[in-house]
C-alpha cells in the first residue's frame, strides 16, 4: 500500500532533518550568518510572497539545479516552502545527494510571515 503525504513527511521528520523555526531563522539573518536560504515553493507560491534573500529553486527542480547553486556539500543550506512539508522532503533529497548541513524551515513562509 503507498504511504500517504503525511507518512512520507514524517518519515522525513524522523530521518533526523533539522528544522528551525522562523525566529531562529531571523535571528541567522540578523547576525549576519553565512548559509544559502532556497525557496522550494513553485513559482505560483512565491506571488504571495518570499524570504528577503531566498534562492528560488523549485522542489521540483532541486535536485537538478542545486550544484549550480551550491558546490561544496558542507555549506548552510535552510530551505523553506509554505508550510514545512516540502522543504523537509526537499532537505531530505539533499542529504541523500551528499549535502551535510541541510535544515528545513518548520511552518516555513506562513511561519515567517506570522512572525512579520
């Protein structure tokens, strides 16, 4: 029997990704830590509206376009979607790909915008 979206979520949840939330999130920002921010969201998404500073590569895209972004595996990669499943999915993908310091954003951008 295939696993619903939610199983598969928490599989991911389980698989040990981290995720901030966006205060953790703002506070990186502020400080002036070095890490890549990526919006997995699909373009329609983003019309709402993004994360000063987001690189769009969507989920669907990721895994194709990431090297072009990113070449070092170690580097600071947070990734956000709308509401936290698909960048965990996405963060997970990631992992697999042989990127080390992958985080996903818990309630990603209606997380952020609430704290707005």
């Amino acid at each position: 029997m295939p696993k619903s979206f939610k199983e598969f979520v928490q599989e991911a949840r389980e698989s040990g990704i981290p995720e901030i939330d966006a205060k953790t999130l703002k506070e990186k920002m502020e400080r002036g830590d070095r890490f890549v921010l990526i919006d997995v969201r699909d373009t329609e998404d983003r019309e709402n509206g993004t994360i000063p500073g987001a690189i769009h590569l969507s989920k669907g895209k990721l895994e194709l376009k990431i090297a072009d972004e990113i070449s070092d595996p170690k580097e600071e990669i947070v990734l956000h979607c709308g509401g936290g499943s698909r960048s965990l999915l996405a963060a997970k993908s990631l992992r697999e790909m042989g990127y080390e310091n992958v985080t996903s954003l818990a309630g990603g951008y209606r997380g952020w915008k609430e704290l707005q």
